[in-house]
C-alpha cells in the first residue's frame, strides 16, 4: 500500500507546489494572468477529461500498468522542462503532468480498492487521503522554497524524480491486479449505473467537499487580508486546514470499518460542518477565518474516506476503474463550480454572500434529512 500512498502525495504535492509557485517567479514564462490561468487550467483540463478514460482503460488491462505508465509519463513530463527550461516547454510539462496524473490517481484509487477488503476499506482511502493532504499541504510550502533556492526547473526536477522513484517502488512492491472478466456493458447500462443513488450520493458529497476545500484556500487568505491579517496569519489558517483535513481522514475511516461511524450519518456530517464552516468565513478577523478552516477541514476529512469507501463496496470489483475515474471528474468539477460560485456572488455582492451561498447549497442534503426525521418523528402523533 505504500506506493500508492506516495502515489496520491505525488499527484497533490505536484499539482499545488507548482500552481502555487508559477506566479511568483517564472516572470519569463508567465508574462500575463491569463497566462498563469491557462497554464493552470491546462493541468485541472486534461484530469476532466482523462480521468474516467484511464479509469476504464485500468479495468481493461490492469490497474498496475496504468499506474505505472501515469507515473513514468508523470515523470518524463516534468523532466521536460526541468530539462529545457524555454517557456514553451512549461505548457507541454504541465498538460503532460495533468494528463499522467489523469492515469495514475484512479489506478492508484482503484487499486486500494481491490487490495483491501471491504470492512477493512475505510481505514485505506483515510490513509490513502490523508498523504493527499499532506501533498496538499507541503506542496505551496516545500514547492517554495526549492523554487527559491533553485528556480522553478529545479521543482519540476524533484517532480520528475518523485514520479521516478515511486514508479520503481511501486513496479518492485505492488502486486498485480488482473482485470476481472467484464459483462458488456452498452452506454446505457454505464448511465444507468452512474445514475444510480449508491453512485450519485457519495460521489455528491465528494464533489460539496472539494468545493469547500478549494473555497477555503483560495478564498480565505482574501478573508484574512481584508481583516488586516498578514500573510504569516493567512497562510497558518490555510495549513491548519490542510493538516486538520489529513488527520481527521484516518480516524474517520477506522470508525467506519469498526461499525462506530455508518456512511450515511458520515457524509451528512461531513456537509453539515463543511457549511458551517463556510458560515464561520463570514465572521470577521482571525477568529472567523480559523474556525472555518477547522470546521472545513475536518468536514472534508470526513467526507473523503467514506466517499470512497462507499464507491468501493458497491461497485463491481471488474469496473473499479471506472467507477474511481467517475467520482474524481466529479471532485475535480467541484474543485472548479466552488470557487466560481463564490466568485460570482460575490463579484455582484461581497465576499461573504459568497461563502453563503456555498454554503446553503451543501446545507440543503443535511437539513432536508432532519425535516424528514422531523416529520417521521410526528406523523404518529398527528394521527392520533
């Protein structure tokens, strides 16, 4: 399990080391910012629509090969412009690194799936999430300082070497996982099961998740500097989210595999304080922007492993893939609609209408589910 682990710590420590640094020193290749939006919308492009692709295609031929590949590819991509250096090499680097991360991340989730058995499955996407986040966390931060010891060819060189020596350890320690034999399958039948409740719930949650994770780093250093904050201030409330994130996944996953913790109550849950902590946002000053990034963060750390885990243990172990590439298209659109939904309210409001309106959205499943107890609750009474 351990490279796969690394695997997951690659593709976020990669994504946002690099995203969070193109700005502030590559002035030779990001001369404009619609060219640093096209270069990082480039990346998050290619994962939208590769994504279910390599899924499928690691159900065909095998999980590990396509996880190899995106790891090599991932690999060879960065060494490109580590390597070259010219500003038109950064844009082939960064839509091959988005498009190898496309192949490895839902081989690598789908192959946690099938490596694990389904009581123990809770337990594996929290470890699984938890060195996601922990890239997520050290990749602004570590991505940094390489970046300013040795240039931004010097980070995509680390990148280039990380995606190398996971690809080996992987290659050496991960066993095979054949495909399984599949029944046809028309584009109906794949609708049909996509539309299916046990699909679309956790894959829902997943998708509210992202959208108030990337909302709480994106939008609540904005918060912090309107209050007066600096920097130092903005970017601790950030990291707390992060690390409250990475830690709350495992513990999370270990009650949901010991029947402490069901899915359903989870995901609600997990909504539940990812809203409020949209709601904390709107608080002025630090107190405001701390407690939305602990109550954000350990909602999204809730939600992620059970997400998961959920998909695990009610998808066929044949269309793995498949299913694992579904769900991370849906992450990545919420990764996308959070952010410009804030923005757009608040470009015809204000900032804090922004978080609001994010906020009711992923308020709307847990309430509607305690008016429905509510009710059930008093429909005896009313008969009598």
């Amino acid at each position: 399990m351990w490279p796969l682990y690394a695997a997951g710590f690659t593709t976020a420590f990669g994504a946002h080391g690099i995203a969070a640094n193109l700005g502030a020193f590559s002035d030779d290749a990001v001369t404009s910012l619609m060219v640093l939006g096209g270069l990082l919308a480039l990346y998050d492009g290619a994962e939208v629509l590769l994504k279910p692709v390599f899924g499928t295609l690691a159900d065909r031929i095998g999980a590990k090969p396509v996880l190899l590949g995106g790891l090599i590819g991932f690999a060879v991509a960065s060494a490109l412009f580590a390597f070259a250096g010219s500003p038109g090499w950064l844009w082939a680097a960064r839509l091959g690194q988005g498009a190898s991360a496309s192949a490895f991340s839902p081989a690598a989730s789908a192959m946690v799936a099938r490596l694990n058995p389904t009581g123990a499955q809770g337990r594996a996407f929290g470890s699984y999430g938890f060195f996601k986040s922990i890239g997520y966390t050290l990749g602004p931060l570590l991505g940094g300082v390489i970046v300013w010891a040795g240039g931004l060819q010097w980070l995509f060189l680390v990148m280039a070497a990380c995606g190398a020596v996971v690809a080996i350890w992987a290659a050496i320690t991960v066993p095979a996982v054949p495909p399984l034999p599949r029944a046809r399958q028309t584009v109906v039948d794949l609708a049909r099961r996509l539309a299916d409740r046990t699909f679309l719930a956790p894959t829902a949650a997943l998708a509210g998740a992202t959208a108030a994770l990337s909302v709480g780093v994106g939008f609540l250093p904005v918060s912090g500097a309107a209050a007066g904050l600096g920097t130092i201030a903005t970017g601790a409330a950030v990291s707390v989210l992060a690390a409250t994130a990475a830690f709350v996944q495992p513990q999370v996953g270990r009650a949901r595999d010991a029947g402490r913790l069901s899915t359903r109550t989870g995901l609600l849950v997990g909504l539940a304080l990812s809203a409020a902590g949209l709601g904390a946002a709107m608080l002025p000053g630090l107190v405001g922007v701390l407690l939305a990034a602990a109550l954000i963060g350990v909602g999204t750390g809730m939600i992620t492993p059970l997400g998961f885990a959920a998909l695990a243990a009610s998808t066929p172990k044949e269309r793995m893939g498949q299913t694992m590439g579904s769900a991370e298209l849906g992450r990545e659109l919420g990764d996308a609609g959070g952010p410009l939904l804030v923005a757009g309210v608040a470009t015809v409001t204000t900032l804090a209408f922004g978080y609001a309106a994010l906020a009711v959205l992923l308020a709307v499943a847990p309430v509607l589910v305690l008016l429905t107890r509510f009710g059930a609750r008093r429909a005896p009474d009313d008969v009598r």
